[in-house]
C-alpha cells in the first residue's frame, strides 16, 4: 500500500491563500510577512501538521535542522511538559528536536563543546547550567545555556521562582489570617528554599506572625502530622504547603482533628496538579507553566541563532489558582 504524502510548503501556501515564498520567508522568521499573512500561516501549518523536509533543506543549506537539548541524566519526569513546549516551538520553526542527557560528568568538560562540534545540531540549548567559557566561544554551532534544571534535576531558575508566595501570603492577610505556618519541602531543594524564604520575608514585612516552618521532605505523612500536632489553642489559621502533596497532607490532618477548610484553617499548595481541582475542599495552588517555558526557551535559542538580540523580557510561567481550601479567617 502505498505511503501517505506528507503536505509540502506548497500545500500550506494554497491553504492560506498566498504564495510558497511568502511561507518560506515566514518560516525563517521574516519580519516584512505581515501578521495578517502569518497568522493565515501558521493556522494552515497546524491544520495540515506540515512539517519542512529536513533533508531537503540540509542538501539545499547544508543545514541539519536539527537543534539539541541538553539534560543533566535522572528523572526527567518533571521536564516533559518542558520539552513538549521546546519541541512544539522548534517544529513550528521548522527544526527537530533530539534530547541529550548527560551524567553530571559529562555536562563540562568538553563534552559540550563535541555536540557542537559534531556537525550533526545547528544549536545547542543547554537546561542546565554552563561554565562561561563553554558559553562563550568561537566556531561551530551555537551553544545557549538556560538554566532551569540543576545537576540533580532540581527546579532552578524559573522553575524555583517565588514571588507568588508573597501573593498568597499577601491575599491570606488581607482575609484576615494573622498566624501562618508553612510547611516546606526539602531544605537543600532550591525552589523549597526560595518558597520558605518568601514566606517568611513577606510574613515579616507584612507584621503578622509565623508559628514556624515544618521540613516536611515532600511528604503529606509529615505534613499531616504537623497539623495534628499543633496545640489545642493554637492560633493557626492558614496553613501554605511547599507542594500540593503536602497541602493535601495538611487538609488530611485537619480533618482528622475535626477542622473544616477553609472554614477553620486556609491551606495552599504549589504546582497544580489535576488532583488538586477534584479534591473536597478543591485546592488553591500555584499554577506553573511548563509547556509555555520550554516554548521561550527554543524561541531564545532561535533568536541567537538569528543574530539577534536577547529578549528583554520573559513573560512569567507562573499564576495563583484559587479555589475552594481557602477562605477568611474566622475564630475557631
């Protein structure tokens, strides 16, 4: 049986009514393609899912199309959404994406520099950080450093900001919460330690009071247990967990001392996990955009790789969900 014809650059500019070099100039980024034309463009490449013959394209340009994503080796479980977003950039602007996990070991060294070097990427886009003189250098593919992972594949960078911390802890003050807890995650994780140190910045700016910070490792069990072991008077009415496993922990040990949230005790979680919008009481939380990272990411590889200038400004990937687990404070 015959093999299904992919659609050609010449399917995509009759779908959206204008000529094959207009499609070409707008897939290499030509700003003189208006956003009117380009917006027909783009809707004809994911209607048709046109994806540019790269092996055309590398015997015409003597180009690749092929961009590489350096990972430091572990669980890349946390990165899919990151790399679906790079990918889905990178395939819009005509490249393929191939993911390259290095042992910690190997991420200096040279090693870099051999993936540049070989002939076989146009870049490289490293998600971990690099020594400078692998950043800056002469010859071969370019190599970008964008740290959002470090060598154990810990959230840095972007993925560690804070600042919605102080948002929470800010709305949590306004509801009336005076005393706070905040149970974090791992003390050496550095998205852990920038929560708690927003937490407790904002907590003193804003004059209330901390009733402390629990290390609770990632796991609801110690969570759960450091609600339950609260005083019977206790003054704490919000309770602002590192993660949502732990939020979810804390809401388990609520009701186990026959509180009701939010109505007795407020808590927020991190992350946004799907579970979090079916629980009962539905959990307020930090959404972070992952897909929408890895897609800035590639589009700053893409400009390096235009010769053009670093952008300015990267929109945040990250925004306060609220939901049900939290309220005003009221006596209990």
């Amino acid at each position: 049986m015959a093999g299904v014809r992919r659609p050609t650059i010449r399917d995509v500019a009759r779908l959206a009514g204008v000529s094959h070099q207009t499609v070409s100039r707008h897939l290499k980024h030509d700003p003189t393609v208006s956003p009117m034309l380009a917006a027909h463009i783009d809707r004809a490449v994911a209607q048709l899912d046109y994806r540019p013959n790269l092996v055309a394209r590398a015997m015409r340009n003597r180009s690749t199309g092929r961009l590489a994503l350096v990972l430091p080796a572990g669980d890349a479980r946390s990165s899919l959404d990151v790399l679906a977003g790079a990918n889905e950039a990178a395939r819009h602007a005509g490249f393929a994406v191939e993911v390259v996990t290095l042992p910690p070991s190997e991420l200096h060294g040279g090693r870099m520099e051999e993936l540049a070097d070989s002939g076989l990427y146009e870049a490289v886009l490293s998600l971990t950080d690099l020594r400078a003189a692998e950043r800056q250098r002469l010859g071969g593919a370019p190599i970008v450093s964008a740290p959002v992972y470090d060598a154990k594949m810990r959230g840095v960078g972007p993925l560690s900001e804070a600042t919605r911390m102080s948002e929470l802890v800010t709305h949590l003050a306004s509801e009336g919460h005076r005393d706070l807890l905040h149970l974090a995650g791992d003390h050496a994780h550095p998205s852990s330690q920038r929560r708690r140190e927003s937490f407790l910045h904002t907590v003193q700016e804003l004059g209330l009071r901390s009733a402390g910070v629990v290390d609770c490792r990632w796991d609801a069990t110690r969570a759960r247990r450091a609600i339950l072991d609260l005083p019977e008077d206790t003054p704490v009415t919000a309770a602002l967990a590192a993660n949502d496993l732990l939020a979810a922990g804390a809401i388990r040990g609520a009701v186990e001392r026959g509180w009701r949230v939010p109505e007795d005790l407020s808590v927020t979680g991190w992350d946004d996990l799907p579970l979090g919008a079916w629980m009962t009481p539905s959990l307020t939380t930090v959404s972070i955009d992952h897909h929408r990272l890895g897609a800035e990411l590639l589009e700053e590889l893409l400009r390096v790789m235009r010769g053009e200038d670093p952008a300015l400004d990267r929109p945040t990937i990250t925004e306060v969900v609220w939901r049900e687990s939290t309220g005003p404070a009221r006596p209990r």
